[in-house]
C-alpha cells in the first residue's frame, strides 16, 4: 500500500508542479502512518455487532477503542513535527499546540474518542485553554485516529454485513472521502476517509441525504479531465467526488486521488455544495 501511494504522489507531482509541496506533505504523512508503532486495537463483539449492524449501526464504538496511550503520544508528536515542517499556514498555533502537549496539557486519547464520537466540546474547551482554534486541534486529532483506524482495517477489521444501504462506514461510521466506479457495470463503491474501509453504494443515491429523486441528482466534470467527476445534490447540497476506474486505471489509490482532485471541492464549494454531514446515530 505505501508503495502504490508513494509512487502516485510521485506521478502527480510531476504532472501538476502546484501540488508539489501537497505531495510531499502527504509523501511524510503516509510514511509515517507505515512506519509508527500501533496505537490503537478496536476489541469488537462480533456476536453483538450483527443485530447492531442491522439497525444501521457502525461495527466499532468508542467504548472498543483500546488505545496504547504511550504509542499513541509518540505519533501524535511525529505528526505534529510533520504539520510544522510542511504546513504553510497556522505555523503559530500548531506551535502552541506543540507546546501544550509537550507540556502535557493535552488529553491525548479521550480526545481521539470524543473526536470519533464526534463530540466537539472537549474539542473546542481544549483548543481555547491552548489558544488555537478548534478546526485545527479537530483535524490534527482526526488524522491520527484516522491512521489508528485504517491500520486496524489494513490488519483486517472488516464488517461481515452484506448489504449496507447508508452512506457512512460500516466499519467505523466515517463519511466516505471519495467513490470510484468500476466494472464493466460501472458499479460504485465509496471509500471510508476515516479508516479506509470501502463498501458498495448505489449510484442513484446521494450518500448524505439518501435521495433517489433523479431530478434533483446530478453531477459535473471538467474539461481535458477523464475519469473524474463530482456528484452532486440539489436536495441537501451535499457532493462527493467519483474516479471512474475504467478511464483512469484500476487500483489506483483513492486517498491519493482525493488529493489529485483538491481542485473539484474548490469548484464544489464555489457553486454551494458541501461535503455533508452524517446524522448522529444513538445507541
């Protein structure tokens, strides 16, 4: 996997000079996620989790999550010395985020529950103690649980489910980064952005909102760009962006395509669409 990662961040570096300094974030990034010790283990009751399942509810919980807090610290000190080397903005707070965790003013892994619990107000007590935003401690939190997380499903957390008809993970409830269509059918499958868990989806369907209505479905593409599109919906406003595998070749990495198409979330939110959010489900 990191291999096939690398060498497409490689090719789109050379192809688009502009997201050089991108490709080489995600160039660290990535092999940090490969190198670090793991930190996290999700302890799943497979015999619970069906009927959990059937309801419409993730596979993992917060209450599974087990966190190495010592392992967990080291990455999160290695991610934030690859923010501060590659980031060309928020130098300052991500500074004083540096600071406060050295300082061990920071709760490290009941803030990688709350994040995966989506519950922002230690989120946002904590960035104001520091003195940041709360944006950036949530984004820093959620791409290390996130490698935490796509671990786990790399070493084979996967759910036994056969038919998932909602537009978050099965695996962990995150909402999908990017979908690809493949096949000769061109059948579309969604990719987890939290853990990488992948599942199928039909295409008519908006994955935010779950319309079917085709009049109020659409999507767009961009000139001298095959292969790529963005899906969009008149009812929510929601989009999500779509690689067609059978113009731009299989097994490409769909992380890397997310960062390939930056450009499509520009054009996305300039005509008012979002990436949506997820109901909240209670257990």
């Amino acid at each position: 996997m990191l291999n096939k990662r690398l060498q497409r961040l490689n090719a789109l570096a050379a192809a688009k000079p502009a997201l050089t300094e991108v490709c080489r974030f995600y160039t660290a990034l990535y092999q940090l996620f490969a190198d670090a010790d793991p930190f996290l283990q999700a302890e799943v009751d497979l015999a619970a989790a069906g009927p959990r399942q059937q309801q419409g509810f993730p596979l993992i919980s917060s209450e599974m999550l087990r966190f190495d807090a010592a392992a967990a610290e080291k990455f999160f000190a290695q991610l934030l010395q690859i923010l501060h080397q590659h980031g060309q903005q928020g130098q300052t707070e991500l500074k004083l985020l540096q600071d406060a965790f050295e300082a061990g003013k920071l709760e490290l892994c009941p803030l990688l529950s709350a994040v995966f619990e989506r519950d922002r107000e230690p989120i946002s007590s904590t960035a104001t103690a520091v003195g940041i935003q709360p944006a950036l401690l949530e984004y820093v939190l959620a791409t290390a649980l996130g490698a935490g997380l796509q671990r786990c499903v790399e070493q084979g957390l996967k759910s036994e489910i056969q038919h998932w008809d909602h537009g978050y993970c099965p695996v962990c409830g995150g909402l999908p980064a990017i979908a690809e269509l493949s096949g000769e059918e061109g059948k579309k499958k969604l990719q987890c952005g939290q853990c990488g868990n992948s599942w199928g989806f039909h295409r008519m369907t908006c994955t935010h909102c779950g319309n079917t209505e085709h009049d109020s479905l659409g999507y767009f593409t961009t000139e001298g760009e095959p292969g790529y599109r963005v899906d969009i919906c008149r009812k929510c406003s929601g989009y999500l962006k779509v690689v067609d595998s059978r113009e731009k070749g299989a097994d490409l990495p769909l992380e890397i395509e997310d960062v390939a198409t930056l450009h499509l979330d520009l054009l996305a939110a300039r005509e008012g669409f979002s990436r949506g959010k997820k109901e909240t489900l209670d257990a």
